[in-house]
C-alpha cells in the first residue's frame, strides 16, 4: 500500500472498526527524547549517536543502507554505475529533487556536499568518505579548492573519479555524513527545521520528500536526562526515548546497533619500549567485564570493527607478556570529559593495577583531548567514535581514519582493494597501536501505540518511517 493510499485510509480511520487495523497512520506529532539536543544538524559534522539521528530526520543521502547492509537508491535514480576498472562512477539524480527551502537539488550541490567534507576549514570528522576522491589530498592541504575527481555533467548527472579503485564507494555514499546539504539546515530529508518549543527542537513534515511525506506531521527533539525521560514516559509525554539504558515505563525496547566503537591506544613518544608490552597486556584484559559498568546496548570488540559491522570470525587477543611491564611511575589514561565509557577506563584502570600497571584516569575537555591526542601527548588514551559507515569495507575505511588520520587512511584504501574488511582494520589498529575494548550503542524506548521502528546497520532509525496509533485509556 502506497502513502497516498494510506493518506485516504487515514482519513477514514473514524469510520473503520477497530480490528480492521491499519499498517500505518498519518498525522499527530511524535516526541523524541535524546540525551541532549543535537549540536548541530549538519550531517558532516554529527558525531555522537544522537547527533546522527537528529540529522537523519532532516537530511537524505545518495544511496541508503537498509537493516542487513543492503544498498538502494535514496536521492540518486538508480544505484551508482561504475566505470571499466572501478576508478569512477557515475551518479544520475532523481529528477525533480528540492530542499526544504524549496531550491532545487542538483548535482552541482553533489559536488559542493562531497567538497565540504575534504575541505580542511572548518575539518569534518568524516573526510574518510571523500578521501577515494581524486583530489581530495590537494584540497585538504590548501594546495585546491574544489575535488578533481569530480566533473558535473548536467543537473543530474556527474563523473567522480577515484584515486585507487574501491567498489566500496557507493557504500560509502550511504553514510548518513555524506547526505547532500545545502546548508547545516536545510537539506531534503523527512523532516525540516520549523523553529524552537516546549524547550527541544521542533521539525516539520517535509511533503517534498523524494520517499513521500513522513507519516508525522512534526517531529519534536527533546533533550533530557534519564530520570526526567523515565518521567515523561510514565505521563506519556514522549513517544520515543533514543538512551542509553532502558527507559523505565516503556512499552517496548529495541536496542540500536552497538557502532560506538571504544580502544585504548598506548602512546609511543612516552613509551617506545613499553608499548608492545602494553599493548599485550590491554589485549588480554576481560572485554566482557568491562561490559559491567557500561548501560545500554554493547559487545566486546575483539576486533576493530563493531560485531555489527563485522560479526564473523575475530583472530583471539594477544596473551599477556610472562613478565607484564612494570613503569617505574604511575601512567595517566586520557578520557574525554563526560566520555560515556569512563565506567570502563576506571575498571581497566583495575585491571591494569592487577597486572603490574599503575595507571590514574585522567579526565580533559573534548578540545584539549584531540590537541593531545594530535601531539601523541599522552601515555594511554581512551577514543570512542561512533561509526556512521554502514558496511565493512567502508567502516574500515572510517575506523583506520579515526584511529591514524587521513594517511592511515589513504593506507588502508589501497589494502581494500584485495583483503577483507576485518584485516584492513586489523592493520590500522596495530599501526596506530590501538587495542579494541568494546562497542556500545543506544535503546529505542517507545511508548505503547509507536510502530514503524526499524533498527539500520549504521545504529539509528528512520524518524520518517515512524507513526503513532491511538492507544484507548
């Protein structure tokens, strides 16, 4: 059944009984809880879960992963063609595309939205994406203002070129940082911006959406914490809290994929001759106990990439040193302020204690974290990214970026083209000497009478596929 029938289904709803029963519903507004209001919706700069799934409702991407890591086409009329020798593809756009402010999508802002993310002012946490693109190297030193893998054919038709091969790349177009965006603001998903109120983010149905207009008429973000989102959930006054735990007074909840990948990485301007031995002993810390001290959704990682992402067969962490390395001073392990894993960083500081390491938590704003990280200021360090690639070869393009930059990047992107995902990641993490430690991810608590809750590869949900039927009181 099509949206437009279902429009007209809606409209009878009064007139229906009620066990005929529905598969969906137009109309009301749904009410969404986050741990916080999203910094910002602009896709290439979201980084943590919520942000991601904020920017979702407003922006739509090339090409769209559904739950089993499948590819379809999202704004683009047909899935992207690749060239003989898989070193460009071409990307036709559905004809008749427009922002929310009504300008008409074309491929000229393909190419702008692809540009911004290599553009080295303001940086974007997931240059990784546009990284395969001819050029993107030249443009994030300065040296280029525009990407020159890429050639704008018509107004819905352009060529990106490759610097190696990838086939991944359409993969990695379905990354939700790589929706196309006009501005932070205005892009061409569900659901638009339409102004502030009852203290959260209020976004309005979008009818020129190229799926058809989302099954609500609004969407409100709401920020609260767990005890103020268990209150609202039992005077049902939200319909959907995306935390990390199990809001109390739920009708249902489905745990989102656990992408939020964490690893310690060891310093090697400190510690030249400890690393190795430190890089042991982490690996054969229990994973699965940490796992205690952590709410919501998680898993070991026993490799880099997230069981969600890559959940076949794992080399076993490397055993422990006979003599575990004892420094003759205590060791400082880096964690971002409010990081949601310091429950873990204080029990592998336990850990560590019990293999001969003295180690002290040591707590930094988010800014000075990324300058000492970029400095190699540290001895250990706690890193915790949430991935947005939703399939393997293209979140081991993003987990080599995360963990050595774009060069481990541009290294990893050569390997892809003849090894596995796992083994990509594998290598990158050496390289940065990084050890996996766990996987986290958010719940979907929804309140009774919510449907259309689907959970994607990438651990969000599609806020346009979700409807609200009238429970009876």
């Amino acid at each position: 059944m099509t949206r437009a029938l279902l429009a007209i289904a809606a409209a009878l709803w009064p007139c229906l009984p009620a066990r005929a029963g529905l598969p969906a519903r137009f109309g009301g507004d749904l009410r969404l809880a986050l741990p916080a209001l999203p910094r910002d919706l602009d896709p290439a700069r979201a980084e943590s879960a919520a942000d991601l799934l904020a920017a979702r409702a407003v922006h739509a991407t090339l090409v769209e992963a559904d739950a089993s890591g499948g590819l379809r086409p999202g704004l683009l009329a047909a899935l992207p063609e690749a060239e003989p020798g898989g070193r460009a593809f071409r990307l036709r756009l559905r004809p008749g595309l427009r922002f929310h402010s009504g300008a008409p999508l074309l491929a000229a802002d393909v190419a702008a939205s692809l540009l911004r993310l290599a553009s080295p002012a303001p940086a974007s946490p997931h240059g990784w994406i546009a990284l395969p693109v001819k050029g993107a190297d030249a443009v994030r030193a300065g040296r280029a203002s525009a990407l020159a893998g890429v050639e704008v054919l018509s107004d819905l038709e352009l060529r990106v070129e490759l610097d190696v091969p990838f086939p991944a790349f359409p993969e990695a177009l379905a990354a939700l940082p790589a929706a196309v965006a006009r501005a932070p603001g205005d892009g061409a998903g569900p659901f638009m911006r339409a102004g502030e109120g009852q203290g959260g983010l209020r976004l309005a149905a979008f009818d020129g959406s190229f799926r058809g207009r989302p099954f609500a008429d609004a969407l409100l973000l709401l920020p609260q914490d767990a005890r103020r989102a268990a209150r609202a959930m039992a005077r049902g006054e939200i319909d959907l809290a995306a935390r990390p735990e199990t809001v109390p007074g739920a009708s249902a909840a489905t745990p989102l994929a656990a992408v939020t990948a964490t690893w310690v990485l060891v310093g090697a301007r400190r510690l030249p001759a400890e690393a190795a031995a430190l890089r042991a002993a982490l690996s054969s810390v229990d994973r699965a106990d940490l796992l205690r001290f952590v709410r919501g959704p998680a898993a070991p990682l026993a490799s880099p990439l997230p069981p969600a992402l890559w959940p076949g067969p794992v080399a076993p962490p490397a055993a422990a040193p006979p003599s575990p390395p004892r420094p003759g001073r205590r060791l400082s392990l880096l964690v971002p302020s409010g990081d949601v894993a310091r429950g873990a960083a204080d029990r592998l500081q336990v850990k560590l204690f019990d293999l001969g390491v003295r180690v002290a938590v040591e707590p930094v704003g988010a800014e000075a974290f990324q300058a000492r990280l970029a400095d190699g200021d540290f001895d250990l360090a706690l890193l915790t990214r949430t991935l947005a690639a939703p399939t393997p070869a293209a979140a081991a393009l993003e987990v080599a970026w995360a963990l050595g930059g774009p060069a481990a990047a541009r290294r990893a992107l050569e390997r892809l083209a003849g090894t596995d995902p796992g083994a990509v990641a594998a290598v990158a993490a050496e390289e940065a000497m990084a050890v996996p430690l766990l996987a986290t991810g958010l719940t979907a608590s929804a309140r009774a009478g919510l449907h259309g809750l689907r959970p994607l590869r990438d651990g969000g949900l599609d806020p346009g596929e979700l409807w609200m039927l009238p429970v009876a009181r």
